[in-house]
C-alpha cells in the first residue's frame, strides 16, 4: 500500500507540463501523443492502485467497525463507532484528494490531446 505522498510524487514525476502543445509541428505534435499515451497509461495504473488501496482501507474500517459488537468493554457502541468512521473518513481523506488529482490530470491530458489531434490533421 502506498502513501497519498508517494501517489503525489509519481503524478508530479509524470511531467506533463513539458508536452509541447502551443507551436508543435506535425512530427512533435505526433511524438507529444506518443508521449500522452504513455502518461495517460501511467495514470490509469496509478488510478487503479489507489482505487485498491482506498478499498482495502475501507474493508480494514468495516472489519473493525463490525468488531465492535462483540465488544467487551463498557464504552457504549455507538460512540466507539463514531470514533472508528471519524479516524477511518481522516485516513482517507488524503487518498479522496489524490483520486481528485488524478481526475484532473486526465480531462488535462483529454484537453492537450485534443489540440496536439488538431494540429496532427
């Protein structure tokens, strides 16, 4: 399981800013796409490795949220619950924020692959 600071790191190594959209000829036009297509397939697997690792958190959650009714303590249920669902929505709000990340980074790369189509024709 990574870090959402290990996710953040390998979206920021992707480079996408160094794809040339403005001014591209044909042929860099056509090696900018090669290149989209690449980060785009980066970004794909590193959605489905988040997507895993937010799912194993969450079944993590539940596996501990369903303990609690064995419990033996003398804390009432609900409370231990709420204290469960709140440390578990903390846990993953940094991954919720990366999964945001990387939707923003696709529609990016839909944009430039869309201008980099126009000037290859």
């Amino acid at each position: 399981m990574k870090t959402p600071i290990q996710y953040k790191n390998q979206l920021a190594g992707l480079s996408l800013d160094q794809v040339k959209t403005e001014g591209a000829t044909q042929d860099e036009a056509q090696k900018s796409l090669a290149r989209l297509d690449e980060i785009h397939a980066h970004v794909r697997d590193l959605e489905v490795s988040l997507n895993l690792d937010i799912h194993a958190l969450r079944s993590q959650y539940q596996g501990r949220i369903a303990s609690l009714s064995i419990n033996p303590h003398h804390k009432p249920r609900v409370e231990e619950e709420q204290r469960v669902e709140e440390e578990r929505d903390n846990k993953l709000a940094p991954y919720e924020a990366v999964k945001t990340q990387i939707h923003e980074l696709l529609a990016e790369l839909d944009q430039k692959r869309a201008l980099l189509e126009k000037i290859k024709t």
